[in-house]
C-alpha cells in the first residue's frame, strides 16, 4: 500500500451514535419541506402566479439543479480540512438555506406578473440548491459512518423517523399555523412567520448533529478522485441507471402528493386548507409506526425484497385515495398511503447505499458525495414533472390558479394526487421486480475495513459478481 493511498492514522474515529447523525434529518427536512409543501398552495393559490409560468420555472429550477448537485458533491469529496470533508459544507449551508426560505415565503404582495415569477424563480432555486449543498454531504455520511446494513439499516430508520417527525411540524402542523394561527387563507404573513421559526430549529439542529459527526480519517485519502472520469465511471454503470430510474418513480409520487394535498383537501375534500393537519398527520404517524415494522422484515427478508413489496403497497394506496369523498375516507386511505411511504423510507437508501459500497469496492475511492449527488439529478425529474402536471391541470381542467380556478377544480386536484402519484408508482413497483442489486457487507461484529488500494486490480462487483434476484436475508 502506497503512503499516497491514505493518511497517517494514529487510531480510528470514534463511532458515531446512530441517533446523534438520524437527528439530522429532522433539521435537513424541515425547510424543504415546507418549500415544497406549500409553494403552490402561497404562490399559485394565493399570489395568482399562473400555473404555465410555474412549471416553466420548475422545468428552470430542475435543469440548474441537476447541475450543480454533481458539482456540489465533487467539491465535498474533494475537500480536506481538519473538521472532516462534510462537516464544513453542512455548517455553512444551513444558515443559507434558512435564509433561502424565510425569504422565499417574504414576497411582497405588491408583486405581480413578472416580478413575482422572478422572486419565485430566484428564492426557489437558491432552496433547493442549498438543500442540495446540505443533503449531499448529510447523505454522504451514512455509508461512511455505518458500515454494515444491519448497522446502517437501524441509522437510516431512525432518521427516516425523525425526517418524519419533521414532516409533521413542516407539513401537517404547517398549514394550521399559516391560515390560522399566524395568518388567514387569503393572507401570506404567517407564512413568513413560520418560516422564520422552522428556520431557526433547522440551523440548531443541522449544526448540532454535524458537530457530532466524526467522520473517518481514511475515507479522506490524499488522491482527490477527478470530476470527468469520476463522471463517466458514474454514468456507465448500469446500477446507476436503473436503481436511479425507478427510485425517481417513487420521488416523483411522493413530491406531487406533498405539493398538492393541501389544494385536494381545499377543492377535492370540499374542507378548510388548515383541515389538511388531519390527513397529512395520520400519514406521517403511520409512517412513523412502520418504520419499526419494515425495519424488521428488512432483517428477515433483505432490503430488495422490502423495496418490492413497499412500491406495490404505495401504488395501491392512491387508488383508495381517488375514491375518498370526505375527511373520514381520505383517512383511512391515509392509513395505505403511510404504509407504503413508510416502506420505502426504510428501504430505498439501503438499496442506494449497496451501489455506493460496491462502487468504492470496485475504484478504492470514496466518492459518496459525487455519487448522490448523480444520484440527484433523478430527483430532479421531481420538480419537473410537479411542475407538468400542475400545468396540465389549466390544460385539462381549467384550472389556471386561484383567481381563475376553472369548473371543477375538485376532480383536477383529485386527478394530480391520485391518478398521477399511482400511474407512477405503478411503472416502479412493476419495473423493481427486474433490479438486481450486489449482496450487503456481512455483518461481523467488530469489523473495520481496512482502507483499499490498488484499486485497478480490484474485481468490479457492480458490473461483475453475480446478484440474486431473492437474496438471503440480511442477519442470516
């Protein structure tokens, strides 16, 4: 092994409790949730943008950002200080991310036409690219700071359960505050008020979990893995392409589902905006309580097999969603949606987080950050098509925005949250059954692998070692 290959190490970093990283989710998911929980809802519904500018700045605002994620995430694996290559990144993007935020829900009323399309434009897309700043290097960190999927698998579904917990405060609990609390249904100031309070427990908490986080020396190797070949290295690999694709399918659902409920309560549900707190509620704490559940039958039956199963769960749901015609139906068809959300909470970053080790195992380099990063520009597709079928809803249905709502405003918004969220569901949970994923690292009490060199001489077990469609379960 060259002295080029990795640092002088005097003794390992100290392990990481699982729940001082999970609690970082809370902090990571709070603004950008409430983004995207509630800009159409602020903007379209309240301010009167219309929906075609919406989607022509969604279809802006994912192309910038499917660039500068691959670019954020080569700069964290490249960075070298003496507080870690992610910890940096993660303290100085929270407060900009915060400020993103409390601006973007400050538009000035008096805006109108272009000037509210280019307040939106700018204070979207500087959310979502601090977001992704932050996001890069919080997700970096699973792999590097959890070796083992048993391991792994009990952080991820602790900070899923805090993600969720986030979720309940920046989405259920968000439209009360807003119409109700701090402003009404036709006011935007409690927004800006609530923005200000999210915004705050976002920087304490992302900053409190980085300064905990106590990354390992010898993923920080002298040789900075370069962007092109990283790139290609990247793109080639089959894996890349078709966990990415499909895991979009289930991004995509859920974003339509979080940027539109509130609207199906208002004109599908026939209710008040604050009586989305029931609905979203009861999908969260389902959500919650499965994580437990799923975390287990990841034990006994391995993450592909639940990954599976949780697409199909969710697919269904939204058919019960469809046909719900009151509070009392929407929730109980809630109750399936949180089911099949909790599932793929608790699964999805195990089955990305397998390419990850398998990509390190075939370079010697560990390019966690430029890897999610990719992997973003799949997430991306999310605002793209939130921003499409928003604006086919004036194409199909009328409906343009809240000043010009169409005929039936009700079944537009019962087709965005139900009959799109399924049909993509649907293609994932059908397209899942084909993907072939490398075996997990055995769990062995005590391991520390050792840091890797020659990495040229090293089988690629992405593209080379065999996969089983039916693996074994992951405590066997």
């Amino acid at each position: 092994m060259t002295s080029s290959s990795v640092p002088d190490i005097a003794a390992p970093a100290r392990a990481t409790p699982p729940w001082r990283y999970a609690i970082g989710m809370f902090g990571t998911s709070i603004p950008i949730n409430m983004v995207k929980g509630s800009m159409i809802l602020y903007y379209v519904d309240i301010l009167g943008l219309d929906v075609r500018a919406y989607g022509i700045v969604m279809a802006i605002y994912a192309v910038i950002d499917a660039v500068d994620n691959p670019v954020l995430g080569y700069l964290s694996d490249r960075t070298r200080t003496r507080f870690g290559r992610r910890r940096p990144w993660l303290v100085v993007g929270a407060p900009l991310l915060a400020a993103s935020m409390i601006a973007f829900f400050s538009a000035p009323t008096s805006l109108k036409g272009l000037g509210l399309v280019m307040w939106f434009a700018v204070f979207a897309i500087a959310c979502e690219a601090f977001d992704s700043m932050i996001n890069a290097n919080y997700g970096a960190l699973l792999p590097e700071l959890f070796q083992h999927e048993r391991r792994r698998a009990v952080a991820n579904g602790l900070r899923q359960g805090f993600q969720l917990a986030a979720l309940v405060l920046s989405l259920a609990v968000t439209p009360l505050l807003t119409t109700k609390v701090f402003g009404t249904e036709e006011t935007t100031g409690g927004f800006r008020t609530t923005a200000i309070i999210y915004g705050i427990i976002a920087v304490v908490v992302i900053v409190y979990m980085a300064l905990g986080a106590r990354e390992s020396p010898r993923y920080s190797t002298n040789i900075r893995p370069p962007l092109w070949s990283s790139i290609w290295s990247i793109v080639s690999n089959r894996l890349f392409w078709t966990v990415g694709l499909v895991g979009a399918c289930y991004g995509i659902a859920m974003a339509i589902v979080l940027a539109g409920i509130q609207l199906y309560v208002k004109y599908s549900l026939g209710l008040p905006v604050s009586e989305a707190l029931y609905l979203q509620a009861v999908v969260i704490l389902i959500a919650v309580g499965g994580l437990a559940v799923w975390t287990r039958i990841v034990a006994r039956k391995g993450a592909l097999w639940a990954w599976r199963l949780a697409f199909a769960v969710l697919a269904i749901s939204f058919v019960a969603l469809f046909f719900a015609t009151d509070l009392v139906t929407a929730l109980l068809a809630g109750v399936l949606v949180g089911a099949g959300w909790s599932g793929m909470l608790a699964t999805n970053d195990l089955i990305t987080a397998r390419v990850l080790d398998a990509d390190a195992a075939a370079h010697g380099q560990h390019r966690e950050g430029l890897f999610l990063s990719a992997f973003g520009f799949f997430g991306r597709l999310n605002s793209i098509v939130t921003g499409l079928a928003l604006t086919s809803l004036g194409v199909f249905f009328g409906y343009n925005s809240g000043d010009d709502p169409g005929a039936n405003p009700g079944f537009a918004f019962r087709v965005y949250l139900c009959v799109y969220p399924f049909l993509f569901a649907a293609v994932g949970a059908i397209a899942a059954r084909f993907v072939r994923v490398p075996q997990p690292t055995a769990d062995q009490p005590g391991e520390s692998p050792s840091p890797l060199s020659e990495p040229s001489r090293l089988p690629d077990p992405v593209n080379d070692a065999p996969v089983s469609d039916d693996e074994d379960p992951v405590d066997r």
